[in-house]
C-alpha cells in the first residue's frame, strides 16, 4: 500500500477488493471456507466509519485508512461467523451460514483465521510510531469480553438496563469505536479530536445494537435477511425483554420455570412498550452521536457520511 490519497469512493472500492483478497487468497486449506464469506459482507458501516474520519479537508483518504478498514470488516467477519456458531443459526443477511454449511468446528477454525488476518492487516502499517496510541488488541479484548458475558448471562431474566448496555458497550460498540479511533488517527485528528471520534463511534455501535435487538419483536425474517422472534426461546436477553420484565416483574418469574411462551412473550413486550423503549434508549444515543459530530465542526462530505452512518445505525430497518 502506497502512501497516496484517494477520494472515499476510490478508497471503499479498495477496502473491498482487499477483504476479498483476504477472504480468498489464503492457504487453499482455509480459502476453500473463508471465500464463501465473499457474499457476505454486507454494507461495511465500519469501514466507511474509518475512511471518513480519515478524511482531510479536500475529501481525499490515506492509504493507512484503507489498511485499518480492511481490518475491522475481516474482524467483524470473524465475530459473526463465532456468533453463528454460539446461536446456531441457519442464515446471515439471507445466506447460509458458514457453520450451517461447513460444520461448527470448521466454523470455529476459520473465524480463527479470520481474527488472525485482521491482526496481520494491522501490523502491516508502516508508521507503528504514529499509530502507538491506537491499542488493537484492547478492542479484540473488549469485543471477546463483551461476546462471554452475553453468553454469561444467558437466560438471566434479572439483567438489568444498565448492565446490559454495559455488555453491549463492548461486544457491539468496541468496534464500532475502533473504526473511527483507526480513522480518526489516519486522518492526523488531534487527541481532542479523537476523543471525539472516539465517543462518536461507541455512541454509533450503542445505537446500532439497540435497533438490532428490536428487530427480533417486530420486523419479518425475509426483511431482517435473518431469523427473528427467537431471542427468547434461545435464552438471548436483550433491552425489549429487559424493559418488559423490569416492569413486571413476575413475567421474569414465570420465564425462569418456563412458564411462558414465545407467542406471550411477544404480547407482553407489546403491552410493556418494550420496544419503543429500546427505541427511545438509542435515540438518546444517537443524539449523542450528533452532538460530538456537532463538536467536531466537521462539514460538507465527511459530516454527511458520519451523520449518514450513525442514522442508519439509529434507524436500521425502518426505512
């Protein structure tokens, strides 16, 4: 990777080719697994993240920019297809899984792979000196820590508001905190800036994980591109149900002797408004988001990409 700048367009279309080439030019013994991720990496919000806070005033982004997008979507490969495993699930953004059509062990080996390519990726800047500051391997550690205390609490129908946006903390919005903190730093931001980008991007995953678990209760599975209505039977608690609970509570009391049914449930996240709490919960977030975009007086194609990003992380499947 040169030490050129590129417009955004030219840099995601970059970042694209180079998580495909480390999705299928591995070890043939892998590749054969790794290269039917392809098809699968969806919008890439994360990489978009970091090559727009790497953005200089004439819209152009470095090429170290490219090197740290690249990383973050190959590590995020990685934690879906562990997620996959861990829920068991058939599909991902309308795809069958990897672990569905290889088998969890292969699953588990090439999400391996996957999280060891992204570190590689990583170590492949040049300027180290430059980049001292910017810790990948706490995200690894706050994203793995977050993804066991979910696994943890595991059908506890006592967790609470705070300790669960505590959880999502790490397992969603570390990463998301990583692209901009990547690109916030390959853009020469200034350490009050970064703090910012910083703080935009955890208010960005918050809000992002936060629609996503209202997906689940109110949207079909052939518009989510995956199952839903399942979180319940499979012991994921997230805030809808959390809200619903903590307003009554002997609906949790039932649910630890299962006592209640999927269908009920359903009912009661409704009559709870445990959706439209979540709902209101990422909004407060993703006003946040706004505010430290405000805070950074950034305008014209970067502020449009960062405000676009964190209100499709607010918004989601709505529109």
């Amino acid at each position: 990777m040169t030490n050129n700048v590129v417009d955004f367009e030219t840099a995601f279309e970059q970042v694209k080719k180079e998580v495909a080439k480390l999705l299928t030019k591995g070890p043939s013994l892998i590749s054969g697994y790794t290269s039917y991720l392809t098809e699968a990496t969806g919008k890439m919000m994360r990489a978009k993240a970091v090559l727009a806070c790497a953005m200089d005033e004439n819209d152009m982004v470095p090429a170290d920019a490219i090197i740290f997008a690249a990383a973050v979507e190959t590590l995020h490969l990685a934690t879906l297809v562990h997620d996959d495993i861990m829920d068991d699930a058939d599909t991902r953004r309308g795809q069958i899984t990897l672990q569905k059509k290889s088998g969890k062990r292969n699953a588990v080996i090439c999400g391996d792979y996957l999280l060891a390519s992204a570190i590689r990726e990583i170590a492949s800047v040049d300027d180290t000196d430059k980049y001292k500051d910017f810790d990948f391997s706490k995200y690894v550690e706050a994203i793995a820590l977050g993804e066991l205390r979910q696994n943890i609490n595991n059908r506890n129908f006592r967790l609470g508001t705070f300790r669960y946006l505590s959880i999502i903390d790490g397992k969603t919005a570390a990463l998301f905190e990583a692209s901009f903190h990547a690109g916030a730093m390959a853009g020469n931001a200034t350490e009050k800036e970064i703090k910012l980008y910083r703080r935009l991007g955890r208010y960005t995953g918050i809000a992002f994980q936060l629609t996503d678990d209202c997906i689940d209760y109110e949207v079909s599975e052939d518009t989510a591109l995956k199952p839903v209505q399942s979180d319940f039977e499979n012991g994921v608690v997230t805030l809808p149900l959390i809200h619903t609970f903590e307003e009554n509570a002997s609906l949790a009391e039932r649910a630890e002797k299962g006592l209640i049914s999927k269908e009920e449930i359903l009912k009661e996240v409704s009559k709870h408004g445990g959706v439209e709490f979540t709902h209101k919960t990422a909004e407060r977030y993703y006003k946040k988001g706004v505010d430290a975009i405000e805070a950074l007086q950034l305008s014209g194609k970067k502020r449009e990409i960062l405000e676009g990003l964190i209100t499709k992380a607010y918004v989601g499947l709505k529109k």
